[in-house]
C-alpha cells in the first residue's frame, strides 16, 4: 500500500487526497488559526490542538503569530485604509489573484507582530521548528507527495497543495467573503456570507456573522446556516479536547464572553480620530 508511487495507480487517488487534504487544512485554518487563537472562542486540548499545528505547518508553512496578527489588523480596519487586504480597497481581482502577497506584506511591517500577535503559543514546537523551520515543514510534504504519488504525479499534488491557502483563504474568504454574498447583518465592513451551508471552508463561509460577533466560536447564526467548523468544535468537546469559551445563540455557552483580544485593537482603531469626520472648528458640541 505504501510502495513507492503506488497511489498514483488510479487516477482518483491523488484527487481525493487534495480534497481530504484541503479540507483538513482549511479545518485547522478556521479552527485553531482563526477561531482559537485569534479570537479565543475555543480552547483545545493539546492532543487536538499540537496534530493541527504540525499539519498547517507541512502543508501552509504559515507561522501562527504572523496570520493572528494580520487577521486581527483585518478586524480592527475591516475595508478601510490600514486593512491588509480589503477587495473594497484593493479591488477583488487584485485579492483573488494575489491576496498571499498581501498578506506577506502586512506579516513584514515593522511592529505589526508585536502589536497585533500578542498571545499566540511560544513553546519549544514552535519557537524549534514551526517557527524557525517554517519551510522544513512543506519540504517534508514535498517527500511525502513524492513518496506516495511517485516522480510525476507527486510534484503535482504537492504544487495545489501549496496554493491551497493563498487561493481559498488569502483569494476565496478574504475577496469574495467582503464582496459577494448576502448579508444579516449591517455592520461597518463589507463582509458577506458567501453561502449559508458552510461544509468546504470549514465554516469560514459565514464571514458576516463572524465580523458581526468576532469572538463567537460558531459562525451558522440563522436556523437554515450550518458551519461544519462549530461540528466539528462540537465533536472535540464531547470527547473534552475542545473547551468552548463563547459561542453565540447556544445555551450554556452565550453568556460566558471571556475575551477575545481582537476587540482590544477593534476599539483602538475605532478610537483613532477620522480626519475626515472630524467637527469643523468652532461647530457646537453635539446634543
Ligand atoms: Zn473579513
Ligand atoms: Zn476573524
């Protein structure tokens, strides 16, 4: 089963790989990148939480601190000036096609890390490997393609594997999730849910909601929404490998709020004078 190449014997072998693969990778994208560590709505047991580390590390090389610290900025100027990759500023064209690039931008501004990344894990996995070694992770993948899918087909598999998350994440939910789609709700961004049967962005679908209530664990806000992600959420902590902090509209977790940093630097960027709303001098106090 594990010769060299043997799963590039039919040719639905290396398909149904990408689609497990991918899935999987956009599962530790929404559950641990975004919906744990950046906005702390869940916490999971390190038996769940370390296998999802080392996964997004062989197939994103994303390195935690960096993507937390640019989704947080996304959140504190959501499709205004100071947002790391708006379609409504950038244009959709530009985030569909090179949203990873915009990404790599925003990671590399002097003092973004340090500001929007607080609190991410700085343990020795991370600070060894994941972190240092970011790229070790996705050469290993390479090996492991190459390994499964032989000389030809291995590269293949490894190349979509590799545009994976700049397409779905950086292109798909940053672009069209603020540009098409329906809305439930009229908050300041752009942001719309692209379907309401969220299965293959992991829930990532429901972006709406998720800017209407950041720090909830659980994207599906209507009746007819169903976001895989809180499943699979709902999964982990019947076995007690997920500890739900907040989640919106379910009993017994709707109350208990904890804190998601991301509010802390919403409030600061909302707190920042707008030149352009700014009173004329000289105008009366408002009532
Ligand atoms: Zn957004
Ligand atoms: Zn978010």
């Amino acid at each position: 089963m594990f010769e060299f190449g043997s799963w590039a014997s039919d040719w639905w072998k290396p398909l149904l790989f990408l689609v497990v693969a991918g899935h999987l990778t956009n599962v530790c994208v929404t559950l641990f990148l975004h919906r744990a560590q950046t906005h702390r709505g869940v916490k999971f047991h390190p038996i769940a939480e370390v296998p999802m580390r080392v996964w997004l590390w062989l197939t994103t090389a994303t390195k935690t601190k960096e993507w937390v610290a640019c989704h947080r900025k996304h959140h504190a100027f959501a499709d205004r000036e100071g947002d790391p990759h708006s379609p409504v500023v950038e244009g959709l064209r530009n985030i569909m096609l090179k949203g990873a690039l915009y990404y790599r931008d925003a990671v590399r501004q002097p003092g973004v890390l340090e500001k929007y990344g607080k609190g991410t894990p700085n343990d020795w996995l991370e600070r060894h490997l994941l972190d240092k070694r970011s790229t070790f992770g996705i050469l290993l993948m390479l090996a492991v393609d190459l390994w499964l899918f032989g000389w030809f087909v291995g590269p293949l598999v490894w190349a979509v594997q590799m545009v994976w998350i700049p397409f779905w994440a950086a292109g798909v939910i940053n672009g069209i999730g603020h540009a098409l789609g329906y809305r439930n709700y009229e908050v300041k961004d752009e942001s719309r849910n692209i379907t309401p049967i969220a299965i293959w962005l992991g829930g990532e679908e429901l972006h709406n909601n998720h800017h209407a209530d950041p720090h909830s664990a659980r994207f599906g806000h209507k009746w007819y929404e169903f976001d895989i992600g809180w499943a699979y959420i709902r999964l982990l902590s019947l076995v007690g490998l997920a500890q739900v902090k907040y989640a919106r509209g379910v009993e017994g977790h709707d109350r208990d709020r904890g804190e998601d940093p991301t509010a802390r630097v919403v409030a600061a960027a909302n707190a920042a004078p707008a030149p352009a709303l700014a009173a004329p001098a000289g105008a009366a106090p408002a009532a």
